[in-house]
C-alpha cells in the first residue's frame, strides 16, 4: 500500500509498507495519506501519534491509545511516529491543503471518524 507522509519542515515522504522509514523522519509529522481502493485516499492528521502496522495499514492515535497498542498489539506495528502542532495555524493549513490538492485522484468520499 503507498503511502505519502507530510512533515513539519514541508518535506513529503513516499514509500509503501516495505521502505524503511529514515530514524530522523519519525517526528514531525503533520499528517499521513494513503491509497484507498473505495474513496482514493484516506487522510491521517491532527494526530498526536501515527502508527504504521505489519499489514501496510495506518492509523492515528493520541498518548493513551499509542500506550494500549504497545501493551496490546505491539508485534503488529511496524513504526511509530510522532505527529506536530505547528505555530502559527496557517503553517499548518498549507501543509493540509497541499495534501489535499497533491493526492490524485482526488478523494470521493470520508469514513465515518476520518480526520
């Protein structure tokens, strides 16, 4: 499964479930995009951690349920990364916005709980 991920320095990294994520490219993330075979794409953000699982699926989770995949699941995860508030807002926004205009095909719908 492909992958875009969105940084905090506007740096993007592409790669599917067998790239190596670089050890300095594990914070710092603004949001995370992958293929979706129903609705084109499916966005990850606003996030305070992102894992990545052995089966090339993402998710996003805040401090309390990064720790209940670590006690519960953890042989399933491939990667943990830690997403970013960025100051000013705007900052953020761009980044956002050029997700939302780089993902083609554009998206054709959201998941009930997708943010």
């Amino acid at each position: 499964m492909m992958y875009k991920i969105y940084y905090d320095d506007d740096y993007i990294l592409e790669g599917d479930v067998n790239f190596n994520i670089p050890t300095g490219r594990r914070t710092g993330v603004i949001s995370i995009a992958t293929i979706d075979e129903t609705h084109n794409w499916v966005f990850w953000h606003s996030k305070d951690w992102y894992i990545l699982q052995h089966d090339g699926e993402w998710f996003g989770c805040d401090q309390a349920g990064l720790i209940d995949q670590i006690v519960h699941r953890c042989e399933h995860l491939k990667y943990i990364l830690q997403g970013r508030v960025l100051v000013p807002y705007e900052k953020y926004e761009d980044i956002i916005n050029k997700m939302l205009t780089e993902c083609k095909p554009s998206k054709t719908g959201w998941y009930p709980g997708e943010r």
